[in-house]
C-alpha cells in the first residue's frame, strides 16, 4: 500500500490580485460542473472559492495537482503567484484555512462555512472520499473548536471591517441580500453609531434581514447619487450597473461617496471619480486585518491537530495491512467456531447459551495475541493508549 500524498495550490489576497482571483473563481453551476469534469477523469478534488481566495487540494503528488488544475480550468491562464504545498505542510495549510488563521483577517468566521459548503459540493460531485475526505472533515472540526477559542476576542470578518470603514456616516447603503450583505448589515446595527441602513435586493419582498428599508436594486442609482456610503456585495456575474450609471450618480452628488465593494466578481469598474468617489475593493479591505493576543494559542492547537492528522495519514500504509490481517483472523475464527459449535445447536432452549458461549470463544481468540501483549509486553504501556483510544475507553477508571 503506497503512502498517503495530499497536494494544494493558493491562490489568494495579497499574493493574487483580485482581477487574477476573479478569473478563477467558482461558485454554484460553475464548481458543480468543473469538479464532475474531475471526477470523470477519475481524480479527486477540493475546491474553496471565496472572495480573497480559491484553494485547490487533491490527494495526490504535484503531478495530479497540476491534471486537477488543468481540469478545472481549461481556458484560463494560472497566476504565477500560486503557492504549491504538499503533504504535512498542505495538511497544515488546509486545517489553518478552515480556522480562519490564514484570513487576512485573523478568525473571520464566514470561511469555516465556506468550507463546509466548499465539501459538500464536492461530496456531491463525488470528487472526494476516503482519507482525503476525512481529512477535510477533521480540519472542519478544528475549525469549529477555533472559532469558540476566539468568539471572545470578536467576529473579525471583511464584512465587519467594511462596517468599521463606513465610521461615523449616518446612513448606509447595502447592495445584496446574500450572506456577506447580511453580515455586513449586522455588523452595522451593532455598532456605536447605528446608522439608517438601506438594503437593495433583487427579490426585496423575500429579504429577512432585520434593517431600516428594503428597496429593489433597479433603485439603487439615487443611494449611489445620495448615500455617504455603499456596501455593495451581491452576487452578480458581471457589472452590478455600467460605468455611465456610476458616472452620471457621481455628477448628480454634492458630497463624497465611500464605496467599498465586497463583491467577487466586483459589482463595480469605476472609470472615473469625479472628485466625490473614494472606492475600495475587497483587498482594499482586507488590509485592515488586525492580529488579536489569542491567535499564538489557536495556531498552536491548530498545528497540532494538523500534525496528530498527517501521523495517521503518514501511517495508514503501515496500519492498514494490520487491520486487514485482523480482519482475516476473525473471518477465519468465526468460519472454525461456527463450524465446531453447530453440532451442538438442535433447536431447544438451550441453543440461546451455545450461541452465547460461540460468541465469547471467537472473540476470546481473536484478541488472545493482543491481550497476551498488553499483559506480558515491554510496549504493553503504549499499546494500551492506542488500544484505549480506538475503542473509545476511560483509562482512568
């Protein structure tokens, strides 16, 4: 059995700029087919698109990495910026990204669901399985247990930097009903100044968003014409409206306009500022990230879980053939025993304690070698500790 390998490539903020990150990102549609793609050609693969970053991940060497790329992007040409990582330290990267350690926003709690949803998308395209989905669960459960270590020090997110930036403006204008939109507007209702908040929807009759208005996004021109400030983050393919729009919003202002847009693709390609437009990017954004005293902790709980999950990967060549031997060994005791014990079965009352002591003599023989070494054994110590935790006991009692 031929050892575990895991390879991941990052394309992400800073490194990547955002018009390269914009070409490789994939949501919906989009990700459902480019990972069937992948698992048509019989490969496996990981796929986290968010707005500052797209991670791709395949339990393979850097050869199948660069076939998975190759299959989710056909037409677009790689950023040189990527950054390749195998094994333990693709390990690492992936339990640290799901933590939100490596957010340029230290704990930013929107990328752990990401990456949830980033897993079931490929669960559902069956692009991942085994250990290699195993490993991807294991790094969503320290995720979780990160994310309460730092619930007290704040819900850094770009969403709540973007509600910080709008500083002490009155009203505020949020494009989008999705979930960075409504992050956005939450981190607006809490904060000091509790400003009017306006949000434009598509649908605005379905939007459950606690805020001031709702308006259709076809009325979004006069909030770009009279607002302070606009959070623009929905979810649009292209140009939420044409340069002219923004154009001719800014010649009707008579004072400046903060628009920071937190979408991906951007909703907006400004030509002109007009000497009223400050706009900010997600990038833009994320440079306001700020470290917090309980990161050095989490890193160090972080890195070891990631290190306890690569031991068992890095092992499993060696485990596996042991199970598979044990496996063969009860096989073989249950067809023996069975054997020797039916003659002794003929339908009275007494076939329940026959097949009572069956079961007692097969696992009995079974577990005679390992018992006999825990008992006898310079290593039984040890072995009691792993024995301990695979069936889950109290070593204590």
């Amino acid at each position: 059995m031929t050892r575990f390998r895991l390879s991941s490539m990052t394309f992400a903020h800073p490194e990547v700029a955002a018009e390269h990150r914009v070409a490789l990102h994939l949501a919906d549609d989009h990700l459902s087919n480019a990972l069937r793609r992948v698992r048509t050609e019989g490969v496996d693969a990981f796929v986290l698109s968010t707005c500052l970053r797209t991670e791709v991940a395949t339990s393979g060497c850097e050869a199948a990495l660069g076939r998975v790329l190759r299959l989710l992007y056909p037409d677009v040409e790689l950023p040189r910026e990527g950054v390749l990582r195998q094994d333990w330290n693709a390990v690492h990267h992936l339990y640290r990204v799901a933590a939100g350690l490596d957010s340029p926003i230290i704990g930013e709690p929107e990328v752990l669901g990401q990456f949830r949803t980033a897993l079931e998308a490929a669960r559902g395209a069956g692009s991942v399985g085994g250990l290699f989905e195993k490993t991807l669960q294991s790094a969503i459960a320290t995720g979780r247990s990160s994310r309460r270590r730092l619930q007290h020090v704040g819900s850094g997110s770009v969403a709540l930097a973007a509600a910080e930036m709008a500083g002490s403006a009155d009203h505020v204008a949020v494009f989008g009903a999705g979930a960075m939109a409504r992050a956005a507007v939450g981190a607006l209702r809490r904060s000091s100044q509790r400003p009017k908040v306006t949000v434009y929807a598509r649908r605005p009759e379905a939007v459950s968003i606690p805020t001031d208005e709702v308006l259709p996004i076809s009325s979004a021109p006069r909030a770009l014409a009279e607002a302070p400030v606009v959070i623009s983050a929905t979810g649009a393919k292209r140009e939420l409206f044409g340069p002219e729009i923004l154009a001719d919003a800014l010649q009707r202002r008579t004072g400046p306009l903060l628009l920071i847009d937190l979408a991906m693709p951007p909703d907006f390609v400004p030509s002109t500022t007009n000497g009223h437009l400050r706009y900010l990017n997600v990038d833009d954004v994320a440079v306001h990230a700020r470290r917090n005293g309980e990161v050095d902790t989490v890193e160090q709980e972080v890195e070891g879980a990631a290190a306890d999950a690569w031991v068992r990967l890095s092992n499993h060549h060696q485990v596996g053939p042991v199970i598979a031997a044990i496996l063969e060994e009860a096989d073989r005791a249950v067809q023996e025993e069975v054997a020797r014990f039916t003659g002794r079965l003929n339908g009275g009352a007494n076939d329940a304690a026959v097949v009572n002591q069956l079961a007692k003599t097969i696992a009995h023989r079974v577990l005679h070698r390992p018992l006999s070494y825990l008992g006898s054994s310079e290593g039984g110590g040890e072995a009691a500790s792993i024995l301990a935790e695979v069936f889950g006991l109290e070593r204590d009692r």
